[in-house]
C-alpha cells in the first residue's frame, strides 16, 4: 500500500532521514518509536507530503506521489492525518470540522456529511458536543473530534503524529481507546508515538527510527523483549 | 449702570450675534444642502475606496506571501511607492495624469484613488492576520486533500480576518478623514462644503466646527455598527459548554 525507497530529507545542512526503505501493507498497524529529533515525525509527515523530500520515492497504491506531477490533494484524500496539536478549525463548531472537507470536496452532499459527521462522533463518543466550538473542549475530546475529521474523507490509511504527547495523562486513555478500536476495525496505520505499552498492544509492526534511519524493527514482542541493536536497547532503558 | 442690566445685554446681543451668524452660514442661499451633499459624496466616496482597498489589499498581501520572488516583488513594490508618498499626490497624478482624458465621475475616481492608497495599507494587515494563524491550520486542511487556496479561503482567511478587524476599522476610519482631501479635484465633500462656506460669508467659525462635529458623528455611528459586528464575529470564542 505504501512504498517508500530510499527516503532522504534535509533541512538545510541538517539530514534528518539519511536513505529510509519501507514497505507498509494493507491492515498493517506500524507503530514508530525512537527519540526525539530522530526522524519519525518527519518521516510520516513525508508520507503525505507535508514536507517535501529531498531524495528517493514514495508509492502509494502505486503512484509516485513525491512528484510535481502527482495529484496530492486527492492522493492526501486517502491519507488521514491526526496531529500532535489537534489543529481543529476554532472558528467552526464540531460538526462543521468534520464535514468541512467532504463537502467542499464533494464526495458527499452536505446531508450525507451531516449524517456521517453525527455517525463519526458516536463513534468517538461526542456526539454530544455536535454544535459546541473546539475552543470548549478538552485536549481529549479535541483529539477524538480531530480524528473524526480525519475519518470522514473515509481514507484508507491514517497517519497519526504523536496523538497523545500534548495531552493531560488522564485524558491519553480516551483517545488510545480510539486509535484502539480504528486498528481492530482493519484500518491500515501508522503511528508515532511515545506510549510504549499501546505500541506494544496496538502495533502489528514497531520501527525504531534513530539518526534519520530505521535502526531496527520487527514485531512488538521483537523489538520490546529482545532488541537486537544497542541504540534500541538503550532508548528502551530509558522509556520503559 | 446696574450690573444685571450689563449681563443682560451683553447675552442677547451675544445670541444675536449667534444666530445671524448661523443664519448666514447655513440658511441663506440654502448652504445647509451644501453639508448634507457633501455627507453623501463623503460616504460614497469612502465606500467604494473601502471595496477597492480590501481587493487590492487582499491582492497584494497574496503577492507578498508567495513564494515566487517576482510576484512577492510587485507586493513590494506596491506597498514602498504607495506608502511613500502622500496621498494627496496621488490623488492629483490619477485624476489629472491618469484619468486626464477620460470620463468618469469625479467621485468615481477618487474612490479609485483612495482605494489604491487604502490597498498599500490594508495588504499589510492581511498579510500580519494571515502570518497570526498557526501553520498547523493550514497543514490540517491540507491533510484533508483541500487545495491551498480552499484552505486559505474557508481555514485560514476567516480566522486571520476575526483577528485583524479592528485593524481594518480602524483603517477604514483613518480612510473616511483621508478623503476631506477631495476638494483638491474640485469634488464638493463635508470638508470642502465647510470650507465653501466660511470663504462665501468670511465666518470661519461655525462652518469649520459643523464640519468637525459632521466627521465625529458619522465616525461614531460607523464604530457603534462595527462593534457589532465584532461582537458577532466573536462567536466561537465563547467557552460555554465544556
């Protein structure tokens, strides 16, 4: 599903991916890790082309993408993206966050938006606060809104940029419980994130990214239980 | 001679003076119609500058946020030549150089004029409440597949324009002053009716202050309508329901 061969990206002087080669099927869960400034971020920022890359090619379904010529609003169109910081629309109410894109997009007339958005937030648990603006909501509920909207475009991967790191720790559950459910309904994704134990749960795949390339991956209980590398060894000391 | 008697005099002769001067000044020769048409050249001319100046000013603050070099250049341009020099100037160069053989209303043309100076201003605002919202907006609706100018249009343009409306008020009131300069192409505003009036009767006086009080309360009627809409705007602000 996506292909990535040779991934470079610098900012710069600064390499931060030096050369990333990956493979992600469908249904799979990748969960990635690794320190801070390592890459792992901008490596999935790359996967839908927030950030431009510098060298080597990324597929998905298998169009090149990291190309002038690609199409990226509609290739994004399968990418769901949830970020760090929310980044919901503070000047719509909940409901028009999640249908913003669908109708201006015009994959579904504002009726079947309206109807999928209240389906969406049911499913979160908020189809309550439907009318209410970002702007009253908690960090937790921001995030299940956030990752409603990213479902309404009914992509087929999400993209999930460290979801939980500027949360309060009671509200980390809540959204985990989410993404939880997401993996188990067969959605293909790729998370970054620092909750080793919801990587560990969560994940069919875990990749240690460290110094801008993939230092070790495997199954969780691989990487978790007996990691081979140093670097992973010594980041899993550190987390764990 | 009796004091009270005094004081006596000196008023009514005062409230005569008073009232023959006001008699002069605005109902002789109906002067009085004189204000109330300049009133209606003042506002449209203000009005249609205010429309020019917030195209042109949107123009030019895309110009300035792109990120090919020549186009950010004409911003540039645009906003050094008209911000530095005065507008009374350029006021004269686009009525007698620019539009100097052909016909359009007067009223017209200075709406242009001062539509094209108000632009250099207001492109700058736009450009300061487009930079004021995070680029984590701008990601998100690119994330969703939006292009970037329906971003720009229903993400980030609502929320910069919330931001700075009290900027553009406040430019939209320095333009309304900006146009008492009319009368340099022989257009008959508020400004230059006053000042028709204190040179036809050599009353300074009473034409001039009219003049000031005229500007103060259409200023203050705009600012109570803008307040308004402010607070209508400041809508999703409200942290009610958590």
């Amino acid at each position: 599903m996506i292909e990535v061969k040779n991934l470079k990206k610098h900012f710069g002087s600064n390499e931060v991916l030096k050369g990333i080669n990956q493979h992600i099927s469908k249904g799979e869960v990748v969960a990635i890790i690794g320190p801070s400034g390592s890459g792992k971020s901008t490596f999935l920022r790359c996967l839908n082309q927030l950030e431009e890359t510098t060298e080597g090619e990324i597929y998905v379904d298998g169009e090149l993408i990291n190309t002038p010529k690609a199409d990226i609003n509609k290739i994004r169109r399968k990418m769901g993206m949830v970020f760090q910081q929310f980044n919901l629309f503070p000047h719509l109410s909940v409901k028009k966050n999640v249908t913003l894109a669908p109708v201006m997009l015009k994959t579904m007339t504002k009726e079947e938006a309206d109807k999928r958005a209240i389906d969406l937030l049911k499913k979160v648990g908020l189809e309550d606060k439907a009318e209410a603006y970002p702007n009253s909501l908690s960090g937790g509920q921001k995030q299940r809104v956030a990752i409603a909207r990213a479902l309404a475009m009914d992509p087929e991967i999400m993209l999930f940029d460290e979801p939980t790191s500027a949360l309060d720790p009671e509200m980390v559950g809540e959204v985990l419980d989410v993404i939880k459910e997401l993996a188990e309904s067969g959605m293909t994704m790729v998370i970054v994130t620092h909750e080793m134990g919801f990587a560990r749960e969560v994940a069919s795949r875990v990749l240690f990214i460290d110094q801008g390339v993939v230092m070790e991956e495997g199954t969780p209980s691989e990487i978790f239980e007996n990691p081979k590398n140093e670097r992973t060894k010594l980041f899993l000391s550190k987390v764990l | 001679m009796n004091p009270d008697l005094f004081l006596q005099l000196d008023f009514s002769s005062w409230y005569a003076n008073v009232r023959n001067q006001f008699i002069r000044c605005f109902i002789e020769n109906d002067r009085y119609k004189l204000l109330v048409n300049g009133i209606g050249v003042t506002i449209k001319v203000s009005l249609v500058a205010l429309l020019f100046g917030l195209i042109i000013g949107m123009i030019i603050a895309m110009c300035n946020l792109s990120k090919k070099k020549p186009i950010r250049a004409i911003g540039l341009v645009y906003t050094d030549i008209i911000r530095g020099t005065p507008s009374v100037t350029q006021l004269m160069i686009i009525y007698f150089v620019v539009f100097a053989s052909i016909n359009i209303s007067k009223w017209f043309i200075a709406a242009i004029a001062f539509g094209i100076n108000s632009g250099a201003y207001v492109s700058e605002i736009i450009r300061a409440g487009i930079l004021s919202i995070d680029h984590g907006q701008t990601e998100a609706g690119r994330s969703l597949g939006l292009g970037s100018f329906q971003t720009m249009r229903k993400i980030v343009l609502p929320q910069a324009l919330k931001n700075i409306f009290p900027a553009l008020c406040n430019e939209f009131i320095v333009l309304i002053k900006e146009t008492a300069i009319v009368g340099y192409i022989g257009l008959m505003d508020i400004q230059k009716a006053g000042d028709f009036i204190k040179s036809a009767t050599y009353l300074p006086f009473m034409p001039l202050i009219a003049t000031a009080i005229i500007y103060y309360v259409l200023i203050k009627l705009l600012n109570l309508g803008l307040k308004k809409i402010e607070n209508a705007l400041r809508k999703s602000d409200v942290r009610s329901t958590r």
